[in-house]
C-alpha cells in the first residue's frame, strides 16, 4: 500500500516543472484559430481575448446553435460551422476537440493551412496524438507541437467556459526530434501567458504519468457511482450519498464521448494502472481482515499527509 512509485524511464531532467511567468499581455498571432468551442477551446478564448494575445480569435464548431452561444458569451470574435474558412490565416491552431476527432478534422484542413502555421491540442493523451499529428501537418509545410493543459471541469460546453481556467494549471509540452524549434517556442510563450505551468515530458512519459493521476481516477470515480447508485441497490442507498460520494465521484459527470477517447487511446497505460491501484485495495483488504488499527491509521495518516503536501502547492483554480 502507497508503495514507493518508480520513475518513468523516459522522464528527464529537462522535465523540471518551470514556475508560473507574470502574465504575458501582447499579441502574439494575428489569428488564433480554436477547433472546438466547449469548455476548453471557450476558456482558452476568453483568456486570449482578456490577454489581447491575437488580433483575432475565431472557433470552429459543429452545431448552428452554439454560434449564437459563442456570440453570446463572446468568447471569440466569430465562429464557424465551416472548417477552412475557420483556419484559412489563422498563425496559431489549436485543436480542443475529443481525441478521436482531431485526425479526420486535420485531413480536412490541411488544404487551408499556410506553410508556418503552428497546430497544437489539448489532448489527454500525447503518444498517439502526436505520432498521428505531427507528420500529417507536416505535409502542409506547418508545425505540430503536442501539448496538454492540465485543467478542466465535469461540466461540458461553452456556457461552462472561465477565462481562469489554466492560471497555475501544468500545461506539459510534448516536444520531439522533428519538433521545430521556433513553433515550440511560441507555444510555450502561449502557454504561460494563459497562465501556466510548464512542464515538458516525452509524450510516452506523459501517458504512463496521467493514466495514474487523471485517467484512472475517472475511471474509479465511474466505478463507484456506478456500483453504489446500481438500481439493484436498496432505495435508502442515494439518500445516504452525501458531499463526500459527491466530490469523490465528482468527475464521473464528465464527457463519456471525450472519455471513452481517452480511455482507449492510452488503454495499454491505464491498465498498468488499474493493475497498480487494484494491488493497493488488495493490501487495504488485508488491512481490515486483520483489523489492525495501528497499521490503519498510519495508512489513512499517510495517504493524507501525501494528499495535504500536493495541495498545499500552486494548484490550479480548475476543479478537475
């Protein structure tokens, strides 16, 4: 139980968690081009616009209805049902879609993209995104740079959108040899200028390290509603749920289409880590068969003091 963890081989030193920057505010791209307006793509908006770090946004959508949303909320300066017309121009393009969307919608645009475009993602998981990715815009004469914000929220869609999203939230840029130089650059200046914390990792160490910190939870935090809320269960059962099942299962009320993304595409890590977490409730079985008391309250001691030293640094206001 809380087993010392092993680092990933591949992390290096050049991992280091770089702090947070003063807020950056000066126009970076003439025209930031966001592919998803939800609660990312809205929230990177309102924070580019607040930062004045493009002379124009512009987001890409799929239904008519969340035009007039986007208006609304104004958190571009327009949105679009049509693709090309979206990207045409557009120095920086940011992808905020679910994993399985961003290839096709890539294919699609790269009839529009100028040589010396800069594509990036928000995407969970980096192995197979950046693999897929990277050569592909390079067909176009532009530059892919992997990269993952490390905030969000259970609720979806642009009405959730917060210009504070990403302050003090670890963005990891997922660099490799084809990578250019000055297109990474200009991401990771992006980056800290919506507020975050960088952090640069090979895009196999970003996998194995989020299957244990973001996907696994999401998994559990299903798990658990649904086996406590089962319909079989006794009728008393959601009258006895209270704020404690409600913030550990919190994040069940996420996307299932953006999960169910995510959980394939890393699936080979995840189940490295469901095995690793099912090992840690195996020795807290032990725990309550031999009802040792001392041997439980230095576990739960543990696990809390583990927990309290996280928070206590620079989190972000994300709830995720």
């Amino acid at each position: 139980m809380l087993r010392r963890f092993s680092a990933v081989a591949s992390v290096k030193q050049s991992s280091i968690l770089h702090p947070p920057s003063p807020i950056l505010r000066a126009v970076q791209f003439q025209k930031i081009t966001l592919i998803g307006v939800g609660l990312l793509g809205g929230s990177l908006g309102l924070a580019i616009k607040r930062r004045r770090l493009a002379r124009r946004v512009e987001g890409f959508v799929r239904r008519a209805a969340t035009i007039g949303e986007c208006r609304k909320l104004k958190v571009v300066d327009d949105a679009t049902l049509e693709l090309l017309s979206a990207v045409a121009d557009a120095n920086l393009i940011i992808l905020c879609t679910p994993l399985a969307q961003m290839r096709p919608l890539v294919k699609q645009m790269l009839p529009a993209l100028k040589r010396g475009t800069i594509v990036a993602d928000v995407g969970s998981v980096k192995g197979s995104v950046v693999k897929e990715l990277e050569s592909l815009v390079a067909k176009a004469g532009a530059h892919f740079v992997g990269s993952h914000p490390m905030a969000g929220a259970e609720k979806t869609g642009v009405a959730a959108a917060r210009a504070d999203l990403f302050e003090c939230a670890v963005c990891v840029i997922t660099p490799t040899k084809r990578t250019n130089a000055a297109a990474l650059q200009k991401v990771e200046r992006f980056w800290k200028s919506v507020g975050c914390r960088l952090l640069r990792l090979t895009p196999e160490a970003h996998d194995a390290l989020v299957s244990r910190s973001s996907h696994l939870p999401h998994l559990v935090a299903a798990a658990i509603a649904a086996s406590v809320l089962n319909p079989k269960a006794p009728k008393q059962q959601a009258a006895l749920c209270a704020n404690g099942f409600r913030d550990t299962t919190r994040i069940a009320s996420g996307s299932p289409e953006m999960w169910r993304d995510i959980t394939l595409a890393n699936r080979a890590q995840l189940r490295v880590a469901l095995d690793g977490f099912v090992r840690e409730l195996q020795g807290v079985q032990a725990l309550l068969r031999s009802g040792n008391s001392a041997k439980i309250q230095k576990f739960l001691e543990t696990a809390k003091a583990r927990r309290d030293r996280w928070r206590a640094g620079c989190v972000s206001p994300s709830p995720e």
